[in-house]
C-alpha cells in the first residue's frame, strides 16, 4: 500500500504539471495576439507610408511630368533587376539540378548494362539445364547429399533469376523518371531563357527612358540657383519622410529599444564594398554639406543592412532614388539610397549583413554608388565612424 507522503508528492507533481501546461496555453495564446496585434501595426504602418507616398508626389515646386517619367523608369528598371537576379538564381538551380539528373542518368546507364549482361547469363544458364530432363538428371545421381545440393542450386538459381529482374526492372523504370525529370528540367530552363530574355528588353527599355528624362530635367535645371533649390527640396522631402516615420512609429507603438545600436560605434560592417567619393561633411551645391556618404561601388553588388533592425520605408524618394530605411530601435535608423533594386518591404526583419538591396544609380546619379546615412532622432550622424575601420 502507497504511503500518504507518496501519494501528496503525486499530487503535487500532477498540480505542477497541470499548471506549468496551463501558463504554456496562456503564453501560446498571448504569443499568438501579439503576432496578431504586430501584423495590424504592420498594416497600419503600410497605409501610413502610402499617404506619404501620395504627398510625396503632390510635394510643392515638382515638375510632375519629368520627375514622374523618372520615378516610373527607374521603379520599373528595379522591378525588372530584381526579376534578373530571380531569373538567374532559378537558371543556376536548374543547371545544378540538370547536372545532377545527368550524372545519375550515366549511372544507371552503366548499372543498366551489367544487370543486362547478368541477366543474359542467367537466362543462358537457365535455358542449358532446362533442355535437359531435370528429373532424369536427379535420378542420375549416386549420392543423396548431391541431390540437395542440385535441388538448392535449381531454387537459388531460380532467385536470383527472379531477383536480377526486379532489379532490372527498377533500373528501367528510374531510368525513364530520371528522363522525364531532364526534359522537364530542360523545359523549364528554356522558359526562365526567354523569361530573362523579355526582363533584360523591357530593363533595357527603361534605362532608355530614364536616360532621356534625365536629360530633359537637367536642360531645366542648368543654372545654380535651380540645382541648389532642387537640393534643398529633395532633402526637405527626406525629412518629412523621417519626421512622419518617427510620429506613425511612435503612434502605432512599432517602435522598440535597443541599446545595442549605439554601442556598436566602430564596429558596424559596411553596407557594401566599394570607395567612398562623398564623404559626410562635404560640401555639394553652394555650399551644402553633405548629410550621408556616397560610396562607389559596381551595378548590382549586394548592399547589406549594417545592423538587425525592422524596415519601415522602402520606395523612391526624389533625390534618393529607391531608397530603404531600417528602423534599428531607441530613436537610430540607417537608410540606403540610389539602388538599383529593393529587396525588402516594410515590416520586414532583417538581421545584420542580410541583403536588402543592389547597389545602382536611381535618383540621378551618374555613376552607380550606395548611398549610407545614420540617423538618430531624424538628425544626421557621420556614419564613418559607426563603420569598421578597412584593412589597408
């Protein structure tokens, strides 16, 4: 019989167990409402950055049809890039994939051909002992023991006989999936060709007129006054842009602390490589100082997120380009502008040196580069310093 201790120290565990699985239930659920609550602030920050996106476009002193030709070529041109850089890494998968199926082809090739030559011997075999009177041969033998072994030597041949078909058999069959596989494989391959094909003329396109719109705006432009006006209001644009992402942060509660960000100064990694041709500080037009950094680097390269951060601006931005910014949490945000392709939507997480862009040449430039800047608060930082120091 159980003693009293015992029982209670059962009971015990059994009240444990039962309120350990209920706090599980009750974390799980609470779990599941703030993925849901964080999915709406989501939303609500989405709809927030279209209004902006929309006054953006009405913003006061715009050549509306210039600078909208521009901005359709060159979120067109990121959209076909991006398309590119799909096209290729599902061209690279399918030639990795085609390489493979053809090695294995090979293989069963050869198997194909010993079991073949197996199988024929034995079929041989077979067809010699069975042109002789199988009964006549075991009365023939002087000594029971060789009776049983002929009779397992007749029910092993059989086997395997029977086994070497099978396997023949499977052989064939995936063979002919291994086959059907390549041509499909094939199949594919040239879809994605003429895919990228299109993509590359329709890019092509779009750089053409981004070209020509281009030009037209800097015939209307020539003079200081009117690049030093249009500088100023690409960069009253960008503050409105920060000032609206801090308030709607702050509103729908998306914003988070870290204290992580501002102790990392001098050992964030770059945001691609590449020289720097802009430094922060350095005077532009009249005078105007720099408030980021322009780094040169070649069309396309990967441009990475210096830190873990959530993205909550990724669109064009007159002056900017396809610019995206990441929210990094306690008031600091890192922002990259002048891509070819934006990689990321807002809401996305991205971890430090994740892939968010490609470096390019919207917003005007004449060369591809990577614009960088740090914000804290929505005033600018020199972002040298945040940087690991390059070797050499």
């Amino acid at each position: 019989m159980r003693s009293l201790t015992s029982v209670f120290s059962s009971i015990s565990k059994l009240s444990l167990l039962c309120l350990l699985l209920s706090q599980l239930g009750w974390s799980l659920s609470v779990s599941a409402a703030d993925a849901k609550a964080t999915e709406k602030q989501i939303r609500q920050l989405q709809s927030e950055i279209k209004t902006l996106e929309k006054q953006l476009k009405h913003f006061k002193g715009e050549s509306q049809t210039v600078e909208a030709s521009i901005r359709r070529s060159e979120i067109a041109a990121g959209k076909f890039s991006q398309a590119i850089r799909v096209n290729q890494k599902k061209m690279a998968t399918v030639d990795r994939q085609l390489s493979e199926l053809g090695e294995e082809q090979q293989r069963l090739e050869q198997a194909k051909v010993v079991q073949a030559e197996v199988l024929a011997q034995q079929l041989a075999a077979a067809y010699r002992i069975g042109r002789q009177d199988q009964l006549k041969l075991l009365l023939n033998q002087q000594h029971p023991e060789r009776i049983s072994r002929l009779l397992q030597y007749y029910q092993y041949l059989n086997r395997s006989r029977v086994e070497a078909i099978a396997i023949f058999q499977q052989t064939l069959d995936s063979l002919a999936d291994v086959e059907r596989n390549i041509d499909q494989q094939q199949q594919q391959l040239k879809s994605e060709r003429a895919e990228l094909k299109n993509n590359s003329e329709q890019l092509d396109q779009s750089r053409r007129q981004r070209v020509q719109a281009l030009k037209q705006l800097r015939g209307e432009i020539k003079g200081t006054d009117k690049r030093l006006g249009r500088l100023k209001q690409d960069r009253k644009r960008l503050q409105q842009v920060l000032k609206q992402l801090q308030q709607t942060l702050k509103k729908i509660d998306l914003a988070w602390q870290s204290k992580e960000f501002r102790q990392l100064k001098g050992k964030l990694s770059w945001p691609t490589k590449g020289r720097v041709i802009q430094g922060f500080g350095s005077r532009a037009v009249q005078g105007i100082k720099n408030e980021g950094m322009l780094i040169k680097a070649p069309m396309g390269r990967n441009v990475r997120a210096v830190h873990h951060g959530r993205v909550v601006f990724s669109d064009w931005i007159r002056g900017f380009g396809l610019l995206i910014i990441v929210d990094h949490g306690s008031g600091y945000m890192s922002l990259y502008g002048h891509n070819q392709s934006l990689l990321k939507e807002v809401g996305d997480w991205v971890s430090a040196n994740e892939t968010i862009a490609t470096v390019g040449d919207s917003g005007g430039l004449d060369q591809p580069g990577l614009y960088f800047a740090i914000r804290y608060k929505g005033q600018p930082y020199n972002p040298k310093p945040w940087l690991r120091r390059l070797k050499g």
